[in-house]
C-alpha cells in the first residue's frame, strides 16, 4: 500500500505568559503538523519547531515520501536523509523529517490496526515521567505552586526547574523548591548551558543540602569537556543531548563521558526511526536514556526502549497538546500509559479548535 497523500500544516500558540530558562526567553510554541495517507487512512505526526519547517517538509520531503510503501517507514526515512544532503542534517531538517517520520509510523499503526507501542514491540506497559517547568521566569510563588502541584495534587514523584538565568538566586530558589516538595521528591535542575563549568560546580556546592539528583547542561552540551568536568566534580547526575539530530552527537557525547544519561528527542532527531537507535547508542555505552519533552510523541515509543529511564512532562507541550488534539494522554501516579484501545499514538487533530492557532507557512 503507498502513501497518497501528506499535508503540513503549522500552528502558533501563545505561551500562558512570557517564559524563560537559563538561556531563552519564549512567548509561543509552534506545532508543525504532518497527516500523510495511505489506503483511505490519515496519520498523524508533528514536531515542535520553527514554521519553516512546513515549506521544507512541503518542497522536499513529500515527493520523497508519497508513492513510497506504507509499510516501509525506514526506507522513506532512509530517502528523506538523502534529499536533504544539501541543506544539512542538523536542525530545521532534522525536525521536518521527524515530524513526517513520526506520522509515517502512526499511519502504519493504524493500517495495521494497533497502537503504536504494540507494533514497536513493548518492553513496559507505562514510563516514568517527571513534572518539567519551572521557569526561571516564574516568581519563588509560581515556581513551589507547580513543582508542589505536580508532586501533591498529581502524585509525580519527579520534578524538574530551571536555573542559570540569575546565578544569585539559583540556590534560594532550589531551597524554595525542596521545601515545597518534601524530602521525598526528587528534585532535577537545568541550566541549559548558562553555566561555566567552574560555576556550576560552586552552585551544585551552594545547594549540596537540597539532595538535587539531576543537574541538566550545567555548561553548554557542546562542551563535552566542560560536561565531563563537572561530572566529575559533583556527585550529581549530568544529563545533555536534547539537541542531538543524528546519530554521530549522540555517540560523541555518549563516548565522550560526559553525561550519566542521555537525553534525546524524538521531534528532533529525525523521527522514531533514528530516536530508537539513538537509544541503542546509548545501551552501547551502558547509559540510560530520558525522553526529552514532547509527552505525546515519546508516549509510546519509549514503552519500546529498555533502557528509557523516563520521560519528560513539559508543561508548555502538555498544555498545547490539550488545546491541538484529541486523546492527549493523562499522567497517572507518576506514569504514562499508552491507551492500547486505539491505533497509532491515538492522536487526533482538532481541526476547528486548532484553526484560530494556524499560521500561513
Ligand atoms: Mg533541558
């Protein structure tokens, strides 16, 4: 059976208020959406990226795919790489093939009549998440309400905030955050690089009380040197990979020693296709791998992995999935199950609720 047809199409949604990290400052997230068909069915993929992705997707990569094999989704993968030879593999590119990729999956899922994870092979019925948000534009009030929320009132057990962006109330805040949650909790930072390695290292001290079991890009993740050095130094696990778009990033960082997990993201790194090896990468050099953001795309791909340690719930890609698609999946006690009742992610785009978030692109 051959793919028909794939439309793209982008969606902006305004962030709840302006929101920032260690290194960004963002007010909106933009869904780039992917619906391939095949035999009178319509998958569903997407990525979280810049709209540019749509001409590209639209000019590049749909006559590579259309008229390919339904069945085939590595071998339309295969042929996406190659037509993008001259544009770079990292980035833009990477992100349009994920989202085509992810939606090539879902439709054979769905021609085949099974959810995703089942037609993967499961090694898990559910996945560890942990709450991710924080900001640092949060006030300390914003910041211990959400972290709280999500450890008392939804029962995930794992939190994640953001530092870097005031290095002199990085450990008032961690403090602010530990008491909110209670000692039971684990607590994980991200400093999305702010830091020098020498810097992060006197931070991890200031906090050395606060039991912070995560510390995410304390320096750049390009600086693999600087990764090692404060892992050696602190006794904390360093986490990085959340820009890796093809295979050589992640075996560089992997071999390099320079984390204890690694991070990778299936709306980045070209797809689940790539997402799964990255993971294989990772088993190679005996490192777990934590699924970083996009809840709804790594549902149930990383039930497939095992050597998935967890998934990321973020709150910007929570939030905007809800107001996009229907059968966005609900934590339960800490865990994130993959509806097996339905077919592929079990995803379906709200077209008139999505419409008002539509861009021209
Ligand atoms: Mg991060």
């Amino acid at each position: 059976m051959r793919v028909e047809s794939l439309d793209v199409a982008a969606f902006t949604v305004p962030t709840e208020q302006p929101e920032s990290d260690g290194t960004l400052v963002w007010h909106e997230t933009t869904v780039v959406v992917v619906e391939p068909t095949a035999g009178g069915v319509r998958g569903l993929g997407f990525t979280y990226a810049s709209a540019a992705c749509a001409p590209l997707i639209r000019d590049v990569l749909r006559d590579t795919v259309v008229g390919t094999d339904a069945m085939d989704v590595p071998g339309a993968w295969t042929a996406m790489v190659t037509a993008i030879r001259n544009q770079g593999r990292p980035g833009i590119a990477s992100m349009a093939i994920a989202a085509v990729d992810i939606a090539l999956w879902d439709l054979k899922a769905r021609l085949l009549d099974l959810p995703l994870a089942r037609l993967l092979g499961m090694v898990r019925p559910a996945t560890p998440i942990y709450g991710s948000g924080g900001f640092t534009s949060y006030s300390t009030r914003q910041l211990v309400d959400q972290l709280a929320g999500w450890v008392n009132d939804d029962r995930i057990r794992s939190v994640k905030m953001k530092v870097g962006r005031d290095p002199a109330a990085d450990a008032e805040r961690v403090r602010a955050a530990r008491n909110a949650i209670g000692p039971a909790a684990t607590l994980m930072i991200d400093a999305n690089g702010a830091y020098s390695a020498k810097q992060a290292v006197r931070l991890a001290r200031a906090f050395a009380d606060q039991d912070v079991s995560w510390f995410e890009e304390p320096v750049s993740s390009d600086d693999l040197v600087g990764l090692r050095t404060v892992r050696e130094l602190i006794d904390i696990d360093i986490a990085a990979g959340e820009y890796g778009y093809d295979l050589p990033y992640f075996a560089h960082m992997a071999g390099s020693g320079a984390v204890d997990v690694l991070q990778a993201d299936v709306s980045r790194c070209a797809g689940i296709t790539e997402w799964l090896r990255v993971a294989a990468v990772a088993a190679a050099h005996d490192l777990g791998v934590s699924a970083h953001c996009a809840p709804s795309l790594h549902a149930h791909p990383a039930c497939a992995v095992p050597n998935v340690v967890h998934l990321e719930y973020f709150h910007d890609h929570a939030r905007v999935d809800r107001l996009l698609f229907d059968g966005v999946l609900d934590p339960s006690e800490g865990m994130l199950t993959p509806d097996l009742t339905r077919a592929g992610m079990g995803l379906e785009l709200k077209r008139a609720d999505a419409e008002r978030y539509r861009r021209a692109a």
